[in-house]
C-alpha cells in the first residue's frame, strides 16, 4: 500500500497532495503543469518535500518532522521515463542487467527469461538502442525497471512520445504487466483514454490539488 501525504513548493507552483492507494495501477492524471511528475518525483526519492510523509508497505520514506529521507537508490522503486533513457553504448541484454547490477541482486535466469517473454524482448538481446523503434525502446525500459525487483513501478507518460501506431502496440504489454508482474504501478497520463484500459484506481490532479479520486469512473467522459 502506497500512503502520501506532502506539500512542495517549486518557485510560483505549490503542490498539495494526500492519497492512499491498494490499486494494481493507480493512475494519475492531470493536464500538462498540474504537478504530476513533481508528485511521482517525490514518491520516487528525487524530490524531497516540504512538508509532509510517502509510505510503502508501511515503511516511511519520507518523514519531514523526523528529517526523515530515504535516498532514491534505496527505495526499490522502479521508474520509466518518457524517454526510455537507454544507454546508447550497451545492446538490449546489457541495458536489462544494468538493474540488478546497481541493486547488487544475484542473476535469475527465469526472471530474465519471465520478463524477456512478458515483453516479448528476447529476439532484440543483441541490438543497440538505435536499432530500436520507440515502441521497443520502451519495452526494454520497462524491463531493465522490472529486473532490478521493485516493490512500486512508476511510469512517467511512457506512451508520451509514441505516435498512435505504437502507443496501440505497446498498451498490450502494459496491460500484461499489470495482470501477470504483481508489481503495482503508478501510472502517470494526460490521456483519459489509455488510463481507462489500465488503470485500476485515479488520482486527479489539477493545478498541484487533487480534484478526485476513485475509479476510473472519476476521469472525463470519452469524447462523443
């Protein structure tokens, strides 16, 4: 279970949000400029807050009126940008490695074999990122996040920069992921459509307030 409780303030922007999550995929949604990268940024360790608590699995995190921080590479919190940001040098197995070698975990073949079959990576092993399509690029993101072992996977609009071809290529996978990892995500999305196919509860946020939260009911109705 994921708790927040936090305030931060980013020059002008002031975010201010209290949550408690169990869902598979809670996605958080929210315009461009309505907090929730700062949000995700703090859960993961790269944003200290001002005031306030994160909580997973009833470990605090963050603890503002203990001078409590938990560093970001000691959270065991995966974290998927927009981007991939694989290293260009490395071909696919090394990029999936690089994880657990940071964590320091011992290897697991079946969890690489798992994982490489889940996201339907194994034929791309020996390539180099440029060789890649967006759409793969991504896969093998979320499966170097998937092997470092994370108790909480966050998503930072990894369909963001996917023209619509490859953003229905790759919601499949995702969809996967939260029926088959048994890892709970948060998924960050401006697009109400993709959070409807996979998002199990919604935290909304507008201008660094949540507005809503609940299930997937709570996000704007479908284009007519």
């Amino acid at each position: 279970m994921l708790r927040v409780d936090v305030s931060r303030q980013l020059g002008e922007f002031s975010l201010q949000a209290c949550f408690e999550s169990e869902g598979r995929v809670t996605g958080l949604f929210g315009a461009s400029g309505a907090g929730k990268t700062s949000l995700i940024n703090i859960i993961a360790g790269l944003l200290r807050p001002d005031r306030g608590t994160v909580v997973i699995d009833g470990e605090v995190l963050d603890d503002t009126a203990k001078n409590l921080h938990i560093p970001a590479h000691r959270r065991r919190i995966g974290y998927v940008f927009q981007d991939a940001r694989l290293f260009p040098h490395l071909d696919v197995r090394g990029n999936l490695d690089y994880g657990r070698r940071m964590n320091r975990l011992a290897e697991d073949p079946a969890q690489h074999r798992r994982i490489t079959d889940l996201l339907d990576i194994g034929s791309l092993l020996d390539r180099r990122p440029g060789q890649l399509s967006g759409g793969e690029r991504q896969r093998v993101a979320l499966g170097r996040a998937l092997l470092s072992k994370p108790r909480l996977l966050l998503l930072d609009e990894p369909l963001g920069s996917l023209d619509e071809g490859r953003k229905i290529e790759i919601l499949p996978y995702l969809v996967r992921l939260r029926d088959q990892a048994r890892v709970p995500m948060i998924y960050v999305s401006h697009d109400a459509a993709e959070l409807r196919q996979l998002a199990t509860q919604i935290v909304m946020l507008r201008q660094g307030r949540i507005a809503a939260f609940g299930g997937v009911r709570v996000l704007p109705g479908p284009p007519p």
